[in-house]
C-alpha cells in the first residue's frame, strides 16, 4: 500500500463509521442487528483504522483538502507522526470497546438502539476527525460534533433526572471549554479568514505575550474536556450515568483528544513554547494527579472510583507535559523527549487498562445490578472471566512491572531525576516536590487498585443474590481478552514503542531519544543512567512462582487437613463482615481529611433505629461552583430589570448607543 493513500483510507474508516451509524435506522427497534451486525463492523473499522495510525507514524505527513466547509475556507485536513499516534491509540483501544458493546447492549438500556449505535459511531467518526483536521472551523466543527454525540450517550438514560443532572454539568463545562478554544484560535488568526488554516497559524508572528494568551486559553479549552482539575467536575458525574462501553470510550479515548489538542497548539501552532508555560501544567497536574487519587481511595461507587482515577491519570500527563515544555524551553531537547515519550506512553497505556476496567465494572453491573462497593465481594468465582482480566487491568493501573503502567511511570521519574540540569534555580527547589508527590500518588494508586479489585471480587459474597451472578458471552469475553493482552503486550516490548513514539519526538520536539537500546533491554538515555528489562521481570517472577508452588507441592504434599478457619470465638461469621469500602478508604480519609467536605451522620444512643452515614463530598462545588453558579444568576437578574417591556425604552436604548459610537468616532 502506498503511503500516500494512509489519509483517504483513514476518512473511508470515518465514512464508514458515520453509515454504519445510519445503518442502525434500518431496524431501530433491533437490537440484535445493532449488536451483531454494526457493532462488529465499527470494531473492524477500528482495526482498519489503527492500522492507518501505526503506519502514519513511519510516513511522510500527508495532507488533503476537501471542497466543503465555509465559503473561501475548504476542510483542510492533515496526518502527520502526531495525529497518526492519536488514531492508533484509538483505533486499536476501541476494538476491543466496540467488540464488547456488541455482547454488552440489551433491550431496554433507554435509548433506541438503532439511535445508540448512531451516537456511538458518530462519536468515533468526530473523535477521528478532530486528529486530522489542519484548520480551525474543521477542528471546532468536529470538536461540537464530538462534544454533542457523547452528551447523548451520556444521557442515553434520560429518564432518570439524577442522569440528566449529571449530562447538564458534561454539557456545561464542554461549552465552556468550546468558548476558550475559539478564542485561543482567534488570537492565533493573523490573517482573515485564511489565517484559519493550522499552516498558516504556523507562521503568524505573534509576540510572547500574545502567544501566552493562546497558550492559556489552549489549556482552560482543553483542561475542561480532559478533567483536569478545577475544571473535573463532570467526570465523576458523567462516567457513573452513561453505559459502560461508553465511560471506557470517553474515558480511554476522549480525554486524550484534549492532550492531542494541547499538544498540537502549544508545540505545532505556537512552535516557540516558553519554558514557563510548563510550570502551571506541572503544579495542575501533579495537584489533580494526588486529588483524583484521594478522592479515588473514598469512593463507594465503582465508576466515580474509576472516574477519579481517570483525573488521577491526566493529572499525570498534563505533568509529563508541563515538564516536557519545561525542557524544551530551556534548550534541553533530549530530556523533553524524554518527558514527552513518557507522556504518551501514559496516555496508550491508560487507553488500554482504564478501558478494560470500565468494561469489567459493566460486567458486574449487569450481572449483579449494583454499582455500590458495599453490596458486592466474592464475584471471582462466578465471573472469572471478568476477574481474571480485571485482574491484568488492576495490577497494570498499580503501574506493577511487567505490565504496561510501570514503563511509563518510571520513565516520567526519570525524566524528574534529570531537573537538576535546567538553569533556573527556583525552579530546582521545587522539583523535589515534584517527585515526591509522583511517588506518593503512585502508591495511593495501588492502594486504590487494591480496595477496587479486592472488594469486588474477593472474599465473600455480601447479598445472597450475588451467588447467582453471571459470566460474560464471548463477544464480552473477546473484547476484555483484546485490551488485557494490550496490557501486556505493551509492558513487555517498551523498546518498540518508544521507537514509534520517537516519530512523535521527531515532528513536534527537531530531537528524538538518545537511544531506546534493544527488544530485551529498555535504555531511554544511557546505560549508565538507568535500565530496564520487563522480559527479565516476567521470567524471575514466573520462575519465583514456580518454585514456591513446587516446593510447596514437595514438603506440604499430602500433610495437609481442611477445617474451618479460626472465628476468633465469634461463630456465625458472614461476608457483611469483611472490610468495607468505607472502612478500606477511612485512614486516607483522616490523614488528608483538608482535601474532603466531609459530612458524618452518627445515630443517638436512643435511637430504634440507628444509622451512620458518612458522605464525602468535593470542595470544588461548595466552595467555587456555587457561588459562581449564585454570582452569574444574579448579574442575570440585574441585567434582566433593563427589558421594561416597553418599544420606547428599548428605543432609548438604541439612541444612547448610537450617540456613544458617535462620540467615540469623533473622538
């Protein structure tokens, strides 16, 4: 195939998305013809189309115009190393999605499913788009588009007003961020309306302060879609209220959308970064890295705990970010390549375990029809499909070697061991916090994987219904197997993909890796620096594995009794005892306790029916949201006591406008 026909196969695969989406409407009411017949077909789109991004990443960038869009401005679009990455990370994640949704989607889950699968794959046609549109009306028309496809997936349940609620503040806040966007692309407009196109942006001569405007207004427009905190409050809502392959598609996909927009306009666009621009993106992002852990470790509800990871995780590569511009501003081109690798090393990782995690908490929905940590244990045995793989899933968002979420991980601290060589003193001392708050964050993150996975399938049942709880069908099956062996497979070949990132590195940074050394030894800089071996991890562990069973199987065999375990003199023992998820989340609760707005419900030594509740609520809506939220509605009204009703008040005010603009001209 030639590398020139990379960009039209790729707007077939978006072409074929929107029909199959329109497919849907020949049988709306079917969801067997949804679920077996398109869904497959997006999940072979999906393939086709991370074929085109892994290649795109080896070829020369490639551009194309197509004669529709505004009049005088035509769409432009462009795939490049940078965009390539970008559909590969979704193409090859929403295979196993869209695999899933096929097995996943029932009668009765709200929306019509001919209309489901339309919103599904329209979402995944804009999500494509706006990573191969080169001007600013294609970007923000895909972006709308995007924003408007998953608004409706989210509420795709609409009946229920705490899920239109939590759809409002997702629409809301996408916006707001659209607001920010086409400002930032306003200043970046030089001139008229062919200073729309990406290449023309490229050239314009803005002036430093300029250029940090369009920086600042980048990150609010792009922060807000990608959860970065204070902008993250719709995550928590959002995730919990739309289905299951949907959260795994906004939050394995979309919010990588606002990291490739960033990416684009502060090291594309803006071409120039200053090496202070990253300084903000590192304190935000380290802040939302340990506030989304925190929050995390309190959570009752599989998906907000998962949904605060997903902050968790952006956090952390709006640090890597901030760090790569960081270096790069300061002349240190390698060690931002560094920082930047590591950044979307993260990014293809959390596609893949956040994604599988996701599915597996649809798994359990289904299967029990609980969301609450505190009604669920014990589901291992009979979901072992679901808790074998969310096993892989877990320890891989732990960042636990030989998988996927350790080499990113230690890569980003790498790139914090080598801060000492920017020339800026201040900066310096600060670092050090920098990399302490890293480490603390990637232990809550264990700490968190620990209390998900081993409350929900360890241990024993805490209902009596959850004996009756089913396995996955085989299309589910395929799809949590496809992402699980992601995990792995990028855990255990770093080199070969950090040889694909090095394209990225190449493109947007003039400078790749000093060396990514070979298929069994990962070396980002030197081998004097730091090494890494995941095949050497694999093989030491399953030998340690091998022989503790053998040997257990040599001295222990035959020399064992079956009795029941010790009750501490308490017979009776239910699975109602076992630690809870409030009990498992209480000590991060009290040592961080500033982070919480914390409310405790404790009963009377009287009551009849005592009960003790403890809710954990975010400061952010408290404390920022509703007294803007209270500011806004009454400028409102103060604004509204100018519409008298009358034509000759309105008449008035048309007269003193004119006689304003009048003076302002003769002056």
């Amino acid at each position: 195939m030639n590398a020139s026909d990379l960009l039209p196969i790729g707007l077939g695969v978006i072409a074929a998305w929107v029909g199959m989406g329109l497919a849907g409407f020949v049988a709306p009411r079917s969801t067997r013809w949804v679920a077996r017949v398109i869904f497959p077909l997006g999940a072979l789109g999906s393939l086709v189309m991370a074929g085109v991004g892994l290649l795109a990443l080896f070829a020369a960038p490639q551009s194309l115009v197509l004669p529709i869009g505004l009049p005088g401005l035509p769409m432009h679009l462009r795939l490049d190393a940078l965009s390539g990455f970008f559909l590969f990370l979704l193409g090859s994640s929403t295979v196993g999605i869209s695999t899933f949704a096929a097995g996943y989607f029932r009668e009765g889950e709200g929306t019509a499913p001919g209309l489901l699968g339309m919103q599904y794959h329209v979402f995944l046609a804009a999500m494509s788009m706006v990573m191969l549109a080169a001007d600013a009306y294609s970007f923000m028309l895909a972006w709308e588009v995007m924003a408007m496809a998953s608004y409706f997936l989210v509420v795709s349940q609409h009946r229920m007003a705490e899920i239109r609620r939590a759809g409002y503040v997702y629409l809301l806040l996408a916006h707001l961020g659209a607001i920010a966007l086409l400002l930032c692309f306003g200043v970046m407009m030089q001139d008229g309306i062919a200073g729309l196109t990406f290449e023309a942006m490229r050239h314009a001569p803005l002036n430093p302060a300029w250029a940090s405007v369009a920086f600042g207004l980048a990150v609010i427009g792009f922060g807000a879609k990608a959860g970065l905190v204070p902008l993250h409050i719709w995550l928590p809502e959002a995730h919990p209220a739309a289905p299951s392959p949907v959260s795994a598609l906004m939050s394995g996909v979309m919010l990588k959308t606002a990291l490739y927009g960033l990416l684009r306009v502060s090291f594309d666009l803006l071409h120039a970064p200053l090496w202070w621009w990253g300084v903000p993106l590192l304190a935000l992002g380290l802040f939302g890295a340990l506030f989304g852990v925190l929050f995390a470790a309190v959570q009752t509800d599989m998906k907000r705990l998962l949904a605060y990871s997903s902050i968790e995780n952006i956090g952390i590569a709006f640090a890597a970010l901030g760090l790569a511009l960081v270096f790069h501003g300061v002349g240190l081109a390698v060690f931002a390549a560094l920082a930047l690798a590591a950044m979307l090393y993260h990014l293809l990782n959390h596609a893949f375990f956040k994604s599988l995690l996701f599915l597996a908490t649809g798994a359990v929905l289904h299967a029990t029809r609980q969301r609450s940590l505190g009604k669920l244990g014990g589901l291992l045995r009979p979901m072992p499909w679901v808790g074998w793989t969310a096993l892989i899933g877990t320890l891989a968002i732990a960042g636990l070697p030989p998988l996927n979420g350790f080499v990113a991980e230690w890569l980003l601290l790498q790139s914090f061991l080598f801060t000492p060589q920017i020339p800026e003193p201040f900066f310096n001392l600060l670092i050090p916090l920098g990399a302490a708050l890293l480490a603390l964050t990637a232990a809550l993150a264990a700490y968190v994987m620990v209390k998900f996975y081993g409350i929900i399938f360890l241990g024993r049942a805490r209902e009596p219904q959850l004996e009756q709880a089913h396995d996955v069908g085989w299309l589910e099956r395929i799809g949590l197997l496809w992402l699980a062996a992601g995990c792995v497979l990028l855990g255990l070949i770093p080199t070969w993909v950090l040889q694909a990132i090095d394209r990225v590195n190449q493109l947007v940074l003039g400078k790749p890796l000093a060396q990514t050394g070979n298929w069994f030894w990962l070396v980002p800089l030197s081998p004097q620096r730091a090494s890494y071996s995941p095949v050497m991890i694999l093989l030491v562990a399953v030998l340690a594995v091998s022989l503790t069973g053998l040997m257990t199987h040599r001295v222990y065999a035959g020399r064992l009794r079956r009795a029941a375990p010790w009750d501490c003199g308490a017979p009776g023992l239910s699975g109602r005892m076992q630690d809870s998820a409030e009990g498992f989340g209480q000590p991060i609760r009290r040592v961080f306790s500033p982070f919480f707005l914390e409310r405790v419900e404790v009963p009377r030594p009287d009551d009849a029916a005592p009960r003790y509740r403890v809710s954990v609520e975010d400061r952010f809506w408290s404390q920022f949201y509703t007294p803007l939220a209270q500011a806004v509605l009454w400028l409102a009204r103060q604004v509204g006591k100018i519409q008298q009703g009358r034509i000759s008040v309105y008449l008035l005010y048309s007269f003193l406008t004119l006689l304003v603009l009048l003076m302002v001209v003769v002056r």
